[in-house]
C-alpha cells in the first residue's frame, strides 16, 4: 500500500506540472505560429489525449469487444460536460458567440450520433464512416479558422514545429501520469475491499477524463479560456465521431442494455447542458449543478 500511495503521489506531481507545461507550450505555439487557442486545443490537446481511447478501442475491435470502447467513450463524454466544465465553472467564465456555437454544434452532433446507436441497437461500418464524416467536419472548420488566422499574422515554421513536439511530448507525459493515477488508486481501492461495480462506476470512468481534467484547469488556471475551451469541444467530438467511427469500421458492433442507457443519459444530459449554455455565465453554482449530474451518472452506472 505504500508504494501505491508514493506511486500516487508522484503521478499526481507529474500530471499537475505537466499541465502547466501544455498551456505553456500551447500559448507559444499559438504565438509563434499565429493559430487561434482554440483550435490548438482542438487540433493538437483533444486528440492527443484520446490516443489512449483510440489505441484501447482499436485493439478491442481486433479482439472483437469493440463494445467496450464503445461505452467507455460515452461515459467520457458525460465527464467532459459535467465533471470537466463543472471544474472550469469554479473559475467563472462566459461564453462567446463563437464559443457557444462551437459547444451546440458538438453537442447536437454527438446527441445524434447516441440517438442513432439507441435506434439502431448497434453500430455497423456505414455508421463508422458517417462517424468519421463528422470529425472531418469539425476538423476541417478549426482547422480552416486557425490558419486564416495564422494567415494573418507571422509564421516561423521551425520555430512552430518545434514548440508542437514540446506540446505533443508533454501531453504524452500528462497522459501517462494519469494512467499511473488511475493504476495505483484500483490498486489502493483494491487493497480496501471496495466493491468492483463502484471501483468501474467511479474511478476507471474519470481516470479516462483524467488528462482533459487536468490540462482545462491549468488553462483556466491561467486565464487561457480558449484552450480549455477547444480541449473539451475537441474531447466530445472526437470521442463520439472519430474514435466510435474507428471501431465501428473495424467490426460490427452491438450494443447492450449497458451502452444503451448510457448513450440515453448522454442525449439527456446533453440536453441539460445545451440549456444551460443559452444563460452565457458559467459560476460556481452552475459548477455545482454539474458536479451533481455527473454523481448522478455514477450512482446510475453502480446501480445498472
């Protein structure tokens, strides 16, 4: 138990500082390069961070228990608007036109993704590929925005991709230091008998945020609203369209009474998020009520 818990404390060390190293890295890239935040934390931080999601989704289809990554994905979609802009609201932001577009677009597009799971009762590679369709969608609109503005600013190319390897390298760190946060917690878990259901409902469903988590709070922490922005927008999207679209290509995949009630809970929080967008100011009471929709998510999943 001590080594889990010295384990722990230097994980959380590592993924604490390494935050701070992306926001750092990212707001150099977006000054030397002239790219909108927003669309670095799209582009380089959201997609990044789901490698891991992609890699264990992938390898599930090979095996052909795609279902897993299947659900994985939409519970971490559920974390993203509750638990991750819950963490954001503490800090008290308000949300742009631009902003609020870019959330309704994502939202709506991964409600219908889920409504079509719900209706379908599986996922099949005609599914995969309109998935894919999706994300080329919004990459292509972050992309298009992001270099109009580099565009109109200087751009050091060298300079630029060398600051995007510090980015990536760092992120690969904050990944990791979250796999070992969430390894050494099962094991502590573990050691104190506590039930595998609850252990499944709470910490491996938040150790898949746990990067998204903590990089949107060092930005926020920082005052750099457009980054966590852009990473939690680009979590959403690319969780739901590219790495569903992957395993949905890879292999047929049907879905049971498990992935269905937790696409359903997403359609509905989804909906509860969007109507909490059109009141603009995000503050700790709205950070509040998240939080206590995403404990309403894991009371729900340890019940099911």
């Amino acid at each position: 138990m001590l080594v889990d818990l010295a384990i722990l404390a230097v994980s959380i060390a590592f993924l604490v500082k390494f935050s701070d190293t992306v926001i750092i890295n990212a707001e150099k890239l977006a000054k030397i390069s002239g790219i909108d935040q927003a669309a670095i934390g799209f582009i380089f931080i959201a997609v990044s961070t789901s490698l891991p999601e992609l890699t264990i989704g992938a390898i599930s289809s090979l095996k052909g228990e795609g279902i897993l990554s299947v659900g994985n994905v939409m519970g971490a979609n559920i974390a993203n608007l509750t638990l991750v802009f819950g963490a954001m609201a503490l800090f008290g932001f308000k949300l742009g036109k631009t902003d609020s577009r870019q959330i309704n677009y994502a939202v709506l597009s991964t409600s219908f993704v889920a409504l079509i799971m719900i209706m379908a009762g599986s996922i099949s590679m005609m599914f995969g590929l309109f998935c894919l369709s999706l994300f080329y969608i919004f990459s292509e609109g972050f992309m298009r925005q992001g270099i109009r503005i580099a565009k109109s600013g200087g751009y050091r190319s060298a300079q630029a991709l060398k600051s995007a390897a510090y980015l990536v390298s760092s992120i690969f760190v904050v990944v990791i230091s979250a796999h070992f946060v969430t390894n050494s917690i099962i094991s502590l878990a573990g050691s104190l008998s506590v039930p595998e259901s609850l252990l499944g409902a709470t910490i491996l469903s938040m150790g898949t945020t746990l990067p998204e988590l903590s990089i949107s709070v060092s930005a926020m922490r920082k005052g750099n609203m457009a980054l966590a922005m852009g990473n939690v927008v680009g979590s959403v999207v690319t969780n739901l369209t590219f790495i569903v679209g992957v395993v949905a290509v890879m292999g047929h995949v049907t879905l049971t009474g498990t992935e269905t009630a937790i696409a359903a809970m997403l359609i509905g929080f989804n909906a509860l998020f969007l109507f909490m967008t059109h009141f603009i100011h995000f503050r700790m009471r709205e950070g509040m009520v998240l939080f206590l929709c995403y404990g309403v998510f894991l009371f729900a999943m340890a019940m099911i």
